[in-house]
C-alpha cells in the first residue's frame, strides 16, 4: 500500500540522512528529495509535492519544520524518525504535530506502515479542509498547548477524537450475564483470526478491574491499558505497540486491568518510564475511565489495526456503552438456557436505547452447546429474531485443562485442535470472512 508513496526527507545529518534514505530503499519506497534545512524544505514542498514527509529527529530544524508542514502544508503526512526509544522525545514529535513515530534503526519493519498511515492522516486532513472550516481536523493546529498529565476524563473533554471512519474492522464479544465465556471465545477468535493472516489483530480487554483475556493466552503483560492514558489524545501506532502484547502468533493485546481499576489523578507522580501510570494509585483517590476515553482509545486502534477484537464487560456502565457504540458488529455470547435467554430478551428491547446497538449490527454466538441443552439453536433464533454466527460446545474438561496447561484453545500452526478449539477456529472464518 506505501509503495508508490511520495516520500520528501530532512535530516540535517548527512549520515543519518544517507542512512534514512537506505531504509526508505529497502522498503521500495520512492524518495522525491531531500533537504537539510528548513528554508531547504519549504524550497522543495512545492516542487515535488510529497505526500508524506520523513523527519530525523526532534531537535529545533525537525521541530520547526512540523510546524511549517501543520501550518502550510496539512495534507502532507509527518513522520518522525528516532535514533533510539525514547518516550519524551516521541511525545514531543507528537505535540509538535507528528503524525507517526518511528524507531530507526530498530522499527524497520513498521517504517512503510507508518508511512503509509501519516500519508492517510493527511489526505484526511485535506479532504476536511475542502468541507470547509467547520470540519477542520484536530490534527491542523499543533497540539503542543495541550498539558502534560491530562487526565482521561480531561483529555477526552478537549475534543481531540477524529470522526469515527474508515479504517480496520471492530468486532465485540458482549453478554448482558457474567460467566458466559466470551472472554474465551474473543480470545480464541482473536487469536484464530491473527494465525489466518487477516492483517494486524488486536484483542482488547475492557475489563479494566480484572482483565482476563492474559489469562485465556497465557500471557504476562507488564502494562496495561492504563498506561496509555497520559497519550490518550495523540494515540499513535508506536505508543500503541509499546502497551500491547505480542503473542507468539502475532496477535497484538492490550490486557485490561489486573486488579488496577483506576489510574492516578491529575498531579500525581507518574512513571518514571515516561508511559505516566501511577503504581500503586488506590481507588479512593483516582478516577475511572470514562466512556470519552474508551472512545478515543477505540478510534486510534480503529487507525492503526485491520481487525480489533473487543471483550467487553457485561455491566451497561458508559465506558460499555461507548465500546458497544463504536463497534461494526457486536456477537451477543448466549448460553442455551432460560435464564441467558430472559436476559438477552430484555436487551434486545433496549437495543438503540439504554444499549446503544442497533439490531442490524447484533447476531448470536452460543457457547456451552450440546444435547442437554435446555434450548436449541433453532429456539433461540426463533426467540431472538437474530441470526447465529457460531456454536460452541460445552467441553469444560478440555477447557480447564488447556488453562491449567497455559495453552491456547486455539493454535496457529497446529493441525490437531481439541474440537473446541475447531468450533473457535471455524467462530473465526465466520467472523473475519
């Protein structure tokens, strides 16, 4: 997608431009000209009309030229090139208006991707300057004014988010019951879906008090989606990657909390690491996440991830209906039961009220199938008026005894799959196409 892009460079280094310009050879990307200066670039923009253009650094010539490129040029993609991790020098590019950092050397592999999203940041950007005034892009003004340490809850009130759009695919595992096993079923699909080469996949866990989707992939993660709150307005494929967790299989997962509900409020000392969760922050002094911020998180992995997979908690708070807002689809988990059924009813009255999914957007999966089941598939089709996308057996025995063995119920790579583990994989197919 990235190789037919126009890529125009500054880097007032000769040898990190050389360098840079060797990267850009590698990924087969096209390099319109180079300048070492400002006054260089702003010669070169109107003569080889680049649609993306690829920063060394952030000292003062990189500073200045994003903000030559933010004020004179919007629909020209930013990209900042760093020499090494460091948080403090990506979140400045970002303030300054950047709209992608990458890691170089080091990133390589993510330098067309980054590329190729700052070139779409910028065609965004043009095509709402052309609707007129009203419909100006956050992204036009520099956002260095924006105060460090901002809260979720004042973070999402400064009117950051970009409308929700084009861009990956975002499904929800919901049920209105506790313990219906969708942790489990978005895990698995999530991961079936990774191994299948659906593109770059994301599993979310909302559950911000818990979590447990770690649990269900065997992971241990050392952050959280808490981590990404003092970023939250200027999310960006790298701060992303550095919350998330790289399965082996390639999925990506940002794991809900682990018994951390809440994060530090405004003023607090944050992490020294520059990623601004508080340790230890108590409940009683913070405050939660809030349905703006599930928003915005939502949005930036929509940007930058072709297919999120969301496990969202049962409880209706606004943070669970701001997920179930922002989704294309949503697959109601069910067990084949009158109690799941009772419950699943009442939310189906509610459906584009007090649960804001629209009936097209909503179809069944039921977990737990089988011959003892009080209610069959074709009952619970004729009871709901929605279709079923998927059945699971109930297998608790191989369940339990994947969880305690810490693997997978689902595989990548591995022809022999338990038959649950073959109902997920097939969930999968008929979730992703």
């Amino acid at each position: 997608m990235s190789r037919g892009l126009a890529v125009a460079m500054m880097a007032p280094d000769p040898g990190v431009g050389a360098a840079l310009g060797l990267q850009l050879a590698r990924a087969g990307l096209h390099l319109a000209g180079t300048a070492r200066s400002v006054a260089e670039l702003r010669s070169l923009l109107p003569l080889k009309d680049p649609q993306v253009v690829l920063l060394a650094g952030t000292g003062e010539e990189a500073m200045a030229a994003l903000r030559v490129l933010a004020a004179g040029y919007p629909g020209v993609g930013r990209v900042v090139a760093l020499p090494r991790r460091d948080f403090a020098a990506c979140r400045a590019a970002l303030r300054a208006g950047a709209d992608e950092v990458v890691v170089l050397p080091g990133e390589e592999g993510s330098l067309s991707g980054a590329l190729g999203a700052a070139a779409a940041a910028g065609r965004s950007r043009r095509a709402r300057r052309a609707l007129g005034p009203g419909a100006a892009d956050p992204g036009d003004t520099a956002p260095a004014e924006q105060e460090a340490g901002t809260s979720l809850a004042e973070g999402a009130a400064g009117g950051y988010p970009p409308e929700a759009g084009p861009g990956g695919y975002v499904v929800g595992f919901w049920s209105g019951r506790g313990g219906a096993g969708k942790t489990t079923l978005a895990a698995g699909t999530a991961l079936a879906l990774a191994g299948r080469g659906s593109g770059r996949v994301l599993l979310i866990d909302l559950d911000l008090a818990l979590g447990g989707a770690d649990v269900a992939l065997d992971l241990r993660p050392e952050r959280t989606i808490l981590d990404l709150v003092p970023v939250l307005g200027e999310l960006d494929r790298s701060h992303l990657e550095r919350v998330a967790v790289r399965h082996p299989a390639g999925l990506w997962v940002l794991c809900g909390g682990a018994g951390l509900g809440t994060v530090a409020p405004r003023g607090e000392a944050a992490r020294g690491d520059g990623t601004g969760a508080a340790p230890g922050a108590g409940a009683d002094n913070a405050a939660p996440m809030g349905a703006e911020a599930i928003r915005l998180l939502l949005r930036a992995c929509r940007r930058h991830f072709d297919t999120v997979i969301l496990d969202i908690p049962s409880a209706l708070t606004p943070a669970t209906r701001a997920a179930l807002s922002e989704t294309d689809a949503v697959f109601y988990v069910v067990t084949p039961d009158l109690p799941a059924i009772r419950t699943l009813v009442r939310v189906l009255e509610s459906a584009g009220g007090a649960v804001p999914v629209d009936r097209e957007r909503l179809a069944l999966v039921i977990n737990r199938a089988g011959r003892l089941a009080a209610l069959t598939r074709q009952e619970i089709e004729g009871l709901a008026r929605l279709p079923v996308v998927g059945e699971v057996r109930s297998d608790f025995r191989t369940l339990q005894a994947h969880l305690v063995q810490g693997l997978p119920l689902v595989r990548p790579g591995y022809r022999r799959l338990s038959p649950l583990g073959r109902e997920i994989a097939r969930l999968a197919a008929a979730i992703g196409g």
